[in-house]
C-alpha cells in the first residue's frame, strides 16, 4: 500500500509539473451557484498578476470581446444540452486593454441524477501563434503582390539599366546587379534571419536594387536603433512598396523627383517619415489597393503606419518599437 501511495504521489506531482511547463490554466465551473474553482495561471491569463477573490462565469464572459461573446456562450450552453466537450477559441481584453487570443476546452461532469452539475477544463494563452498566423498571411499575400508585380519591376531595372549603358556587356552587368540586390532584400523578409538591423540599413537594402535613385535620395539617422528580426522584416514590406510605388507612381517616376527618409527615436520608439517632392502631383487613390493594405498592416501590433496623399509628394509616418 505504501508504495502505490507513493506512485500516486509523483503522478500528481508530475502533473503539477506538466501544467506549470506548459502555463496552462485549469478550472473547475459549478453550474449551479456560477463560481469557479481556478489555478493563478488562469488568473495571469486573464490579465491579473495575483488571483482574484472570486471568478464566475458572468466575469468569465465579461473578458471575452464582444464579437466571440455570443458564440462562446452559445457553445457552452449547447455543450451542457448535449452533455459534450466545449471548445473554442476567442479573443479577450485584459484589464489593460491588451487583446489576447486563448483557447479552451471544458468537460461535463455529471450529477447524482444524470444532469451536467461542472464543467472542468483548461485554457491556454494563444496569442502569439494568432500574431504568427496573422504575419504570415501577410507575408503570403506579400509575395504574391510581389510576383504579379515581378515583370513590371524587371522593366523598370531594364529602363533604368539601359540609360547610361554604352554596351551590352555594361547593360548586363548593371542589371546582374539590380537583381542581385533585389534578392538581398527578398531573403530579409523570408529567410531565416536572427540578427538585428538599423532602419537605415533597410532602407539601403531596398534602395540598392535602383543604384540611379540613389542620389534623388536622403537618408538620415540620429542614433543607430535596432530592430528585432519581425521589425526588420516588417519595414522591409514597407520600404518595398514605399518605393515601388515612388517608381510607378511618384517622385521616381520622373527625372527630378527626391525622397527624403528621417530616423529618429522617441524614448521607445522609433519614428521614420518618408516625405517625396517633385514628382507627379499626387492624387488619393478611388479605393484600398492591395498595396495601401500591405502598408498599413506589415508591422501588426508592433507599429503604425500613416500615409497623407499631399499633393506635393506622398508623406509617410512610421512608428515602431526598438529592439
């Protein structure tokens, strides 16, 4: 007997350990009076960082944003009536205002008379995986922007290449280069880069694809401010498509166009403007291209981008965390 106590005691005690490494909150839902029997990593979950007195399934659905709260109600409520799992995903506000994703997975256990008398489950913190999710839906419609676009960057290379090459041999070598500079750029943003880069840095990388703008553009940095690879990459779609537009559409488009791209910091943050002068006058598009979408949701939760149509030059702000 001794010893089977001893095996249950480092089962549990394994357990313990399994629900810990995993960060998985567990709780237990008294249908009748409404309250919850929970662990402190539900409650850290949820947003708090020391257990609440209390937690019922009213505060429990007080969390959950208002698009997924019907559906999860009715989840549980359909799960109760058919005496089956309850699972779903949704999203929560935190007590902070922070949005996180969380899945979750209750059983019914049932009363003397059959009924469905708890409900014991668990939850799990799913944020990250979502803002993966979300990063590479944008990168997969990136790539398919930039593959439908492939022939009209080609010619513009070839255009720009073909300007001042007195040959063959020199237009080819130019070109060679263009492209080989394209494809640094387009292993940034899907290779498997750990390191970290300055804006500036970004901002060359793309630019080096069209060594003829190079002198129609300023690029100033106070400081040296970092980016974590996800901002790197992040910027690099912006830049990317900053610049390709310039080239169809304005200051690049012409001969006497000019960019100017200013790097600063503010305390955390890092605070690019990209400012065109001398191009075509600019004219706010009729609709939401796939380009503006890009723009506006490369850098996800990690930052914002503001474009102001001035009709004297296309004017974009960027703010993005450091590091």
């Amino acid at each position: 007997m001794p010893e089977l106590q001893s095996v249950g005691k480092t089962s549990v005690d394994h357990l313990r350990l399994v629900i810990e490494a995993g960060k998985i909150g567990i709780w237990e839902l008294d249908l009748d009076t409404g309250q919850a029997w929970r662990n402190a990593r539900h409650d850290e979950i949820f947003g708090y960082s020391s257990p609440l007195p209390e937690w019922t399934y009213d505060q429990f659905l007080a969390h959950i944003a208002i698009e997924d709260r019907a559906r999860v109600d009715r989840l549980q409520r359909t799960a109760i009536e058919n005496k089956e799992e309850w699972l779903f995903d949704c999203r929560i506000k935190r007590p902070d205002g922070l949005e996180c994703w969380v899945s979750a997975a209750g059983r019914p256990i049932l009363g003397e008379k059959g009924e469905v008398s708890k409900l014991i489950g668990h939850v799990i913190d799913i944020t990250e995986t979502k803002r993966n999710e979300a990063r590479l839906r944008i990168l997969t419609d990136e790539l398919n922007h930039r593959v439908r676009n492939m022939l009209a960057t080609i010619k513009a290379m070839v255009r720009l290449s073909s300007r001042n090459s007195p040959d063959i041999s020199t237009f080819a070598e130019a070109l060679e280069g263009r492209v080989s500079a394209l494809a640094r750029t387009h292993d940034l943003l899907v290779g498997d880069f750990k390191g970290s880069l300055t804006p500036h840095e970004i901002f060359y990388r793309e630019l080096g694809a069209y060594s003829d703008f190079a002198d129609r553009t300023t690029i100033t940095e106070e400081g040296q401010p970092l980016l974590s690879a996800v901002n790197a990459q992040g910027l690099s779609l912006v830049a990317h498509e900053l610049i390709t537009n310039a080239i169809k559409y304005g200051a690049f488009s012409n001969d006497c166009g000019t960019v100017e791209v200013r790097i600063s910091q503010d305390g955390e943050n890092i605070i690019i403007t990209w400012k065109e002068r001398g191009g075509p006058p600019v004219q706010p598009p009729n609709g939401e291209g796939f380009g503006t979408r890009m723009i506006a949701g490369a850098l996800g939760t990690e930052g914002s981008v503001k474009l102001d149509y001035n009709p004297e030059g296309l004017a974009c702000r960027i703010e993005l965390k450091q590091g």
